[in-house]
C-alpha cells in the first residue's frame, strides 16, 4: 500500500538507505534534515530543512504523512557530547511524539541500537527479552541516551496513542557512511591506527540489510516492541582477523592487560586533547571493546524478515567505500 512516510535524520548513514528502500517500495517519502543530500533527490525524496528541536519545519513535514521513521541523532564517544546527545534523543523525539499527536499521525519506527540492551560483559547471546544494561553503559553517553529515548517514546508515545515499535540494529557498516559515524574504527585500522586489539565480542549489520527490516517494520512491527538487527557473533579479535585479510593488512600482535590497555587509553586522550587535536584512541572506546555485543535476531527475522548478507560480502563493501576516503587523505 502506498503511503506517506517522514524519515527525520534522513541523510544519515541509515537514513539515506532507508529512504531508498522505502521509495523502492512504492512510498511517497520526505525528510527532515539540517543539510540536503544529491543521492536523496535523485531518488525523489523530497526534503524540509530543519530539525526535531525548533522552528516550524518539524510541523510543515508531517504534514498529511501517515507514520514517522525516526532516525534524527547523534554519535559520539566523548563525554563532552553527553548532554548534547541527551537533548537530541531524548528531549527531540518527545517533541516529534508532541507534534504527531497534533498532526494526527499515530505510528513512529524508531531507530534505536542493540546497545540499549545487547551488551555484557560476558560470552552470552541477548535477546528481545534482557533488561536495559543501564549498569554497563552508565559512562557512555551515547548508549545511556538511548535508553533514555527508548523508554520515553514507548511511554509518551502510548499515553499519546501513538503507536512506537523500535529497531535496534547493532554495529551499522556497508558502503555509504559518509559521515563516519559508525565506520569510523575499519577506517582507523585501514589506516593501521589500531594498536592493540582488547578481548570482547561485536556484532554489525549492513546498513542496507538494517534499512531494509526498519521499512518493513512499519507493517509488520508489533507496537510496544524492539527488533535487535544483527548479523554474526565474532570475537573481536576474529572480526579484526577477517577484516585484515580483506584490507590486505595483518592486524596488532600487541596483546596489553586490560588495567592497562584503559591507563594507557586514558593518557593519550589526555595529552591530545591538551593539544587540541583529536586522540587516535580513548577511554571509552577501549572499555567498549572490552564487553560483548552478541545479539539474536531471531525476532526480527521471524517478524520483519530480516535476512542479514553474508558478513564477508559486508567487510569487502565497506573497505572499498572507505578506501576512497583514505586514499583521497
């Protein structure tokens, strides 16, 4: 059936996939954005300038569409950002709630991560059914702003009559991250600015396969719900292995405890941020690597049909769309 759908962050990594998979579909398709993107009006999506804090726009773009992917957010490691990070997923998507209850619009897919819950710091598989790991990700402002935008949009969005189904894709790679947003460590390692490799788990997701099981969720998602969107469970050391034989690079050797890998993380973030420049590693990235971010997406691929590619096929793609970028530096 052919409708009229609201994509907010939609020139995003996720955001642009996305559209051109709702646009595939058959969807009349406009988003809200800060910037505009050739590859989105190619495709026809039209755009509305602007952002889900201010102004007028959010209201001129739900304008007679049906249902919202809400996808408008940040990425950020650095503590600094926590606050930042905490208006825009939380105090924005209570706002976007607000303005659909006025438009009349009473469906909202939004685009959460596997971190909100899919995180530990043992060898174990999550699903759907464990709890928030507020613990855990208590000093990564990031994943503790999301779980905050998750509960508020499932409760605000009930007590609207709004009904929000969540997905939560784990580690977004493929072609397209333009913004580096969550590509940003392969190209690191292409650039074999990775030093060491910390014991712990990933997961990641092909944004094209992620984007495909958000559009399906607006069908097929249960109200109330999340959807974790993965692909394998690989040791990070295996995913570094994989990914350097596709790059054609050997990965660190250098193995550190794990008090020390975070100490020495520390110091050089420090002295670099002393000099005003960007550190090549930092505290919370190591501490990150050092848990384990398996997920089953068993849900989803029951519900959504989500069908994740093969991960090689993922890794290969994404050091090809990096290596322009790097070897343009």
């Amino acid at each position: 059936m052919k409708t009229s759908v609201l994509v907010t962050g939609a020139t995003g990594f996720l955001g642009e996939h996305l559209c051109r998979v709702l646009v595939e579909q058959g969807h009349i398709v406009r988003g809200l954005a800060r910037t505009r993107s050739a590859i989105l009006e190619d495709i026809g999506v039209e755009h509305v300038r602007g952002d889900v804090l201010s102004g007028d726009e959010l209201d001129k773009a739900l304008d007679g569409v049906s249902a919202v992917f809400h996808l408008a957010g940040a990425v950020s490691r650095d503590p600094d950002d926590g606050q930042r990070m905490m208006r825009l997923h939380v105090d924005g998507t209570r706002r976007v709630l607000d303005r659909m209850g006025a438009a009349g619009v009473r469906r909202m897919v939004l685009a959460s991560t596997s971190g909100t819950i899919g995180v530990s710091k043992n060898e174990e598989i999550l699903d759907e059914s464990a709890p928030y790991a507020e613990e855990i990700v208590a000093g990564w402002p990031y994943y503790a702003s999301k779980i905050y935008q998750e509960r508020l949009a499932f409760e605000h969005g009930e007590r609207l009559g709004i009904e929000v189904v969540a997905v939560n894709p784990s580690l977004l790679l493929g072609p397209g991250d333009r913004r580096l947003s969550s590509t940003g460590d392969v190209r690191k390692f292409i650039k074999r600015q990775i030093p060491t490799i910390p014991d712990g788990g990933i997961n990641f997701v092909d944004a094209r396969d992620a984007a495909e099981a958000t559009a399906n969720a607006l069908a097929n998602g249960r109200a109330g719900e999340r959807y974790l969107l993965g692909g394998p469970n690989w040791t990070t050391k295996e995913f570094f292995e994989r990914l350097g034989r596709i790059a054609n690079i050997s990965p660190p050797r250098l193995k550190i405890p794990q008090k020390w890998n975070k100490l020495g993380a520390s110091l050089v973030e420090e002295l670099y941020r002393w000099r005003g420049k960007e550190p090549p590693v930092d505290r919370i990235s190591v501490e990150m690597a050092e848990h384990y971010w398996w997920i089953d997406s068993s849900k989803a691929a029951h519900e959504l049909g989500f069908n994740p590619r093969d991960p090689q096929l993922t890794l290969v793609d994404t050091v090809s769309y990096l290596r322009q970028g790097v070897d343009r530096d």
